[in-house]
C-alpha cells in the first residue's frame, strides 16, 4: 500500500515518512516532504488561500517597546481557485471555493499578489499589494505573505 503512493524510494524511506505524518510531528512532515520532492522529481504544489483566510497581523508597538499589537483580518484574493481532482469530489462532493475568482495563488512567477483585506479590528476594508516571501531551507521552500506594513501573518484563532 506504502508503494502505491507514488515514492520511488526505499520502502523504509516511505515508511518513516508515513509515520511522521500520522505521528503528526510538523518537522519530520517538512522533512518527508522535502525528501519526496526531490527524490520524486515532482515539483512542489502551489500555495493557494482560499477566500476568507483569517490571520492576526502581529507588529512591534510604538517606540521600540517589547509589546506587539494584533490586528485580526480576513483575506480574500482575484485568483481563480484551483479545480479539485475527480477523485476527492466523489469522496467529499465539490469543493466550495471550486470555479470562484477570489482566491489567492502564490505561485513561482509571482514576487507580489493583489489581496482584499478585511481589518475585523479596525472596521474596514482595504485592497492592498502583499509580498510573496521564500526562502528557501534544508526542508524546502517556505512561503509567506508580507502585508505592506511589514507586520508578521500568523494563522488566527478559531475563535475570531
């Protein structure tokens, strides 16, 4: 069964790298990943956020203080999202997003992306031109949004 997810690789490869994702260590997931990636030959998938992706805005306070003021937002793009494969519309049925114009693709190509804000603090919405950050590591590639305030996304609560 481990053979027919496509690794071309030792069997003991694959079996490490199934373990750590069913352990659900995040390191040795990147890891597996990676590995894959550049034994496979396969390229790594575009990032895509699809609508309504909910992050905090996290910027250092005002005169060099140690604080960090947070700013809760929704992101939405112009991007067409993706189609989802045959095989995961009949298990799950289609994708809510699948055909929509509002997502947003951080592919290859891109150094910047169009994105629609929602500030959920400040009341009010914006259209802004974010950063596409890479850099690249032992594990692969990390990919980040950089708004125009320089403030670091970080993934928000539920609960907002």
């Amino acid at each position: 069964m481990i053979m027919s997810w496509g690794c071309r690789t030792t069997g003991l490869a694959c079996a490490v790298a199934v373990a750590g994702l069913l352990a659900g260590c995040e390191r040795l997931r990147e890891q597996a990943a990676a590995f894959y990636y550049q034994e496979s030959k396969v390229a790594a998938p575009t990032v895509v956020l699809g609508p309504g992706h909910m992050v905090v805005l996290a910027k250092a306070g005002e005169s060099g203080s140690a604080s960090l003021t947070r700013e809760s937002a929704i992101l939405s793009g112009f991007d067409k999202c993706p189609e989802q494969d045959r095989f995961m519309t009949m298990l799950s049925g289609p994708a809510l997003d699948e055909g929509r114009n509002d997502c947003i693709v951080l592919d290859d190509a891109r150094t910047t992306v169009t994105v629609q804000v929602a500030y959920l603090n400040a009341r009010r919405a914006a259209v802004e031109q974010w950063a596409i950050k890479r850099v690249a590591g032992p594990e692969g590639e990390r990919v980040s949004l950089v708004p125009p305030s320089g403030a670091l996304l970080l993934d928000a609560p539920r609960h907002i």
